[in-house]
C-alpha cells in the first residue's frame, strides 16, 4: 500500500507541474510500459497475501484509472495549447487583400455578356432575364416544339422529374415567353444566361452561356433581322466590313429559319473575322412562329418579329483566341490572369468593348 501511495504522491507533483507532450509521453511509459511501475504493481498481486490481495487489486485498479485519467486531461490540455499557439502566429485576416496585392480579373464570358448587352443596348433591346429551372411548357409546348422533337429527349435535356415537367433550361427562349406573357407588344429584349444540355467535349459543354433576342412589332420583316445581325457581328468584332450569308434551316419557333455564316481567314495561325474564303457559322435566326405568338396571345395577324439565339461561349473563343471551351469552367486562376479582363474597364460602345 506504501508503494502504491508514493507512486500516486511521485506522479501527481509531475503531472501539476510545467511538462511538455514528450515528457507526458514519457510518464505514460514509465507508469504503464511494460515494465512501468503500475505494470510492476499487477504482477505482484500473486504473492501479496490472500487476505490483503482483494484490496490491493482494487486500491491498484482505481490508481491505475486516475493516472490515466489525468495523463489524457494533461494530454488534451496541452495539445489544445499548442494548436491555439499555432493559430495565433498562423493567422490570416480574410477581410486583407491578397499579400503580394493582385487584383481580381473579370471573366471572358462576363466581359463577354457586357459587351453584348451595350452594343444591343445602343438599338433599343432591353435586358430581360428568367429561371435556370423551368417548365416543359415555357422551354417546349409555348415555342411551338412537338412532343416528339429530339431536344426533348432525355440525351439533351436534364430532367428534374419523373413527369418531365420540371427541367434545366435547354435555351434562353422560355424569358421570351415570360416576357410576351407579362406584357404587352412591341416587345426588343435580349435575355442572356446559363442553359443546360447533355453534351460535353472540347466544344461543348453542359452548362454554357446563350442569348437569346426577340424583336416584336409591326411590319417587322427579316431585312430588320439581318440589319440587326450586321450591326451587332461588326461592333462585336470591331471591324467595318463583315461578310455575312443566311443558310435555310429549321427551327420550331420561328419560320423562315436560318443559320447565319460569317466570312473568315486564317492568318499567322489566327482567325480574322470580317471577310475571306472560309465561312464560319455563328448563330441561329428566324421570324417568329406564328403559333408562338398565339400561344402567349399576341395576334399574328397584327405582330410579327425575329429571334436570335447566340451561343456567348463560342463568340468569346473566337474573338479572344480561346481554343477550349472546358477551359471556361476549369477555375484555372493562371488561365484567368491571361484572359481576363480589369474590373474596371467596362465595355461600351463609346469607349471600346474590349480594351
């Protein structure tokens, strides 16, 4: 019992005192290592008299926890010490800049949306945006697409219901219908924003930037569309001449549809916009459907207009020589420095888009 009390008395004045993790450590083993002094305990409890064993045990058993107990409180305690003490001397003010200072760039698809939003900005179109989650009938049924048409297909579009009446917009179009339903004609706008599509290679991506632009009035016809187009490629670009050709195509909710081709030419390995030999198709085009305009009651008889559907990504690859879409998305802060833009150089049409 002597020894079990002036090992208590030995251990507690230690662990009271100024120690470190290593000489916690090292008192663990002392007390507890294979030949430790309570490990030294145990195995004499087979010659320690009958009488006075029980006891003994016990009285061993409850110091053995004690100490234990303690070395972990003094454990826990120290480590907590030294992690505030690290915290202190490693810590950062998040509300600092950056140390050295660099300051932050604006995205290409950013500075890109700008840039489309004040050249039509100049011509009377207003911005108009809506829900990246939508309704089948506002991005379907209401731009005249049948049931059967393959962009409903679950290949190309993303479903968030068993029913299919909830989805990721495939197209900016359903601000379109949005706009016409709320309002009432003459309707200018153009809506950009994030659309959703199964797709994904060097080209393509599933979540990528449109605008779309309508034009609703009277005696609209597709002379205003192709004005319209013209003004925009060449400010957009910034050249003063743009060789430009309409390609018959098809799309449900406009009829004519047309695919617009630009003129191009490679020099020194880069593409020129403006004229050449190459033809380089940009964006889709037509008059509004009639059955459009039914669906969101405007009278076709009275109104008619164009739309235009552009993909943002791509004219911001062509017009700063980006070669990889993925690249847009990857969070890749050197790619951001090089195409980035400063936060302060707005575009507009007076001062330059793209300084």
């Amino acid at each position: 019992m002597h020894d079990l009390k002036k090992i208590k008395d030995e251990f507690l004045t230690k662990l009271k005192g100024k120690v470190n993790l290593s000489e916690i450590n090292q008192i663990k083993s002392d007390l507890f290592g294979k030949n430790g002094l309570i490990s030294s305990q145990f195995k004499k409890i087979g010659i320690i008299e009958v009488s006075k064993r029980k006891k003994f045990a016990s009285d061993l058993n409850f110091l053995k926890d004690e100490l234990q107990s303690l070395i972990n409180l003094k454990i826990k305690e120290l480590e907590n010490i030294e992690i505030n003490e690290k915290l202190e001397k490693e810590k950062i003010d998040i509300t600092l800049p950056e140390r050295p200072f660099v300051r932050g760039r604006i995205h290409p698809v950013s500075q890109t949306i700008d840039e489309i939003s004040s050249i039509f900005s100049e011509i009377g179109f207003s911005v108009e945006e809506g829900p990246d989650v939508e309704n089948e009938y506002n991005n379907f049924t209401a731009l005249n697409t049948p049931d059967n048409h393959p962009a409903r297909d679950m290949h190309d579009t993303f479903y968030l219901d068993e029913k299919k009446q909830k989805l990721l917009r495939t197209h900016t179009s359903p601000v379109q219908i949005r706009t016409m339903l709320k309002d009432k004609p003459p309707f200018k706008i153009i809506a950009p924003g994030r659309t959703y599509r199964s797709d994904s290679d060097q080209t393509h991506s599933p979540m990528f930037h449109q605008v779309e632009g309508l034009h609703i009035d009277t005696n609209i016809n597709m002379g205003h569309l192709k004005g319209c187009l013209s003004y925009f490629i060449k400010e957009f670009f910034e050249v003063k001449k743009i060789k430009m050709r309409f390609r018959p195509s098809h799309f449900p909710f406009t009829e004519p549809s047309a695919e617009v081709d630009i003129g191009y030419e490679i020099k020194d390995g880069k593409i020129i916009i403006g004229e050449g030999d190459k033809w380089l198709e940009i964006l889709g085009c037509g008059m509004v459907h009639p059955n459009v305009l039914r669906n969101v009651k405007v009278d076709p008889a009275k109104y008619q207009g164009y739309a235009f559907g552009i993909g943002i990504d791509r004219l911001a690859m062509l017009k700063y020589g980006i070669n990889d879409l993925r690249a847009f998305f990857d969070c890749d802060y050197r790619w951001l420095n090089h195409f980035g833009f400063d936060p302060l150089d707005v575009p507009s049409n007076y001062r330059g888009l793209s300084r």
